[in-house]
C-alpha cells in the first residue's frame, strides 16, 4: 500500500464525529456536562473535532486521534479499526447518514428514528451462502433465526442481525455485515444498541457471553452451547442493559477478542463488575477460532 493509499483511508475516517466514535466504544456521555464524557481512559471534554483529556494532560483532533488514545493503537491500527467497526464511510459535516454506525447525529443529540434495512428475500440466499461458507456458520442454527426474522438479507446483499429489547423482542436496532470480497460491518441508521442487543443460546441457561458482533455470538454458541450468547455491538465495556442482566442473576462472562481493544473493554467491564469473569476465544475471535475447529 502506498502513502496516497493510505492517506485516503485515513481521509475517509478522520471526520467520524467522536460522539459516534465514543458511544460505540462505550463510553457514556455525562448527565450534567453535555461537553464532558466517560471513556476507558478516564473523563474526556469534547469540543466539536477536538478532545482534551485533563487527567492524563494529553489531548487531539479527530476520530484517528481519538481511537488512538482510547485503544493505545499506533495511527495505522486506528485507521483499520475505524473501518471494520464503524464502517468504510466518510462522515458527512451535519448528521449522520443511513446506514452509518451511531445513535446520535452531531447535530442533535436526540436519537434518530430507527430505518431497519427492508428485507429481500431474492438476496437471502447469498447471504446464507456466505454466513455458512464463509464464516462456518450452522445452518441448523441459522434456519430458527432467519424463519423468525431475526437474521435476514437487504436488497445489497448484507447480512442483518437484529438487536431487540424485552420478551417481546422488540427491535431497537441491526448490525449489518456486507458479504462482498471487501470487509464491511455497520449498524442500520437510528440503531439503539443502549437498548437491547443480538442474541443466540439455549433457553433455560443461567450462563451468557458477551461477544463483540452477532457473527461472533453465534460461532460462541456454536462452539460452547448450553449459554445465551450476546452481541455487543462492539467492545463496549458498560451496556446499561448488563446490569439488569446481572442483577436478575445471571452468570456474566466476557467474551470480547482477544487484542488490545477487546482486552482494554473487558478489564474495564471487570473493573465496573466484578461478578463478571473474562473467557478468552480461543483464536482472534470467536467466529476464528470455529474457523480454524474446521
């Protein structure tokens, strides 16, 4: 790859607000100063494009700086990891636009209504196709999901996991997987992800997982059975819905990736939790190591 190459991904990302970039990496906006926000590396003030955080006298400009500093990656590692979680976009100056990962825009922070991606069935069968060849997925396991809706595939051909909240489950939002040759994850526009989540398991368990993506969920449970396996949405270390989770008795594992973002999320999940125990995949991620089990 050379400079140019890289100085374009860098251009496509550099712009995603951080309120975005924060609110996916968990961090929680503070209920009396709109400007300040609590993320894994301590109280952050935010202006516009810029950070400054006081207690560590350090500070920058941007989505690369910023997940440079919350995740201690070097410039090039950010850049990657803008792209796989929040999706190879270029964010627009007003708000957010469809498809693009966030709960907010940065011109309102009230949450935008949620525009689920419409199904089309004339697409289910590549994303069948690639969710099983590619990722390994079980078939057995996909079928209840897909005949429930909870798994489906929009009209380009992206693989849509749907978050839900209650017993109803009722849809607060989606992860979106592309299944062309190139990468791509997102979330449908307006998503809710602080409200409910995707999930797979056993019922009846008292045992849960917490993984970072629907895929990963699935290949967890798949792997291990006998759990309820949780997508985060991310490595977000404190969901609001994990303490309802827990107080109602449930045992918590953490399942993140094994890398310096999924490490960093779950010492700090530990940290707010202490009931929670950490359980390494056994490769990068889960879905890897059902990769590498075949």
């Amino acid at each position: 790859m050379t400079f140019d190459d890289f100085r374009r991904r860098a251009d496509m990302v550099r712009q995603i607000p951080l309120e975005t970039v924060l609110t996916y990496r968990g961090a929680t906006r503070d209920r009396y100063d709109r400007a300040k926000w609590h993320s894994e590396q301590g109280p952050l003030s935010v202006t516009g494009a810029k950070f400054t955080n006081w207690h560590r006298g350090t500070g920058g400009g941007g989505a690369i700086d910023l997940v440079m500093h919350l995740a201690g990656m070097d410039c090039r590692a950010a850049v990657t990891w803008l792209e796989q979680q929040l999706g190879n976009h270029q964010a627009a100056a007003g708000p957010v636009t469809a498809d693009f990962v966030g709960n907010t825009s940065p011109a309102d922070s009230k949450p935008r209504q949620l525009h689920l991606p419409v199904p089309d069935p004339r697409q289910l069968a590549r994303v069948r196709r690639y969710l099983i060849q590619e990722r390994c997925l079980a078939a057995r396991l996909l079928a209840p999901l897909i005949a429930a809706g909870r798994v489906y595939a929009d009209r380009r051909a992206n693989a849509v996991f749907l978050l839900v909240a209650g017993k109803a489950n009722r849809p607060v939002g989606a992860e979106l997987r592309g299944t062309g040759q190139r990468p791509w994850r997102g979330l449908a526009s307006g998503t809710r992800k602080d409200l409910g989540y995707f999930w797979v398991g056993a019922k009846g368990t008292r045992k849960i997982v917490l993984c970072e993506s629907a895929i990963d969920a699935i290949s967890c449970f798949q792997l291990l059975g006998d759990r309820i396996c949780i997508s985060t949405s991310g490595a977000r270390a404190n969901p609001p819905w994990l303490r309802h989770l827990i107080d109602r008795g449930y045992n918590v594992s953490c399942g993140f990736d094994s890398d310096d973002v999924g490490e960093a999320a779950a010492d700090e999940m530990i940290a707010l939790h202490p009931v929670i125990d950490r359980l390494w995949p056994p490769a990068h991620d889960w879905n890897d190591a059902l990769l590498a089990s075949r």
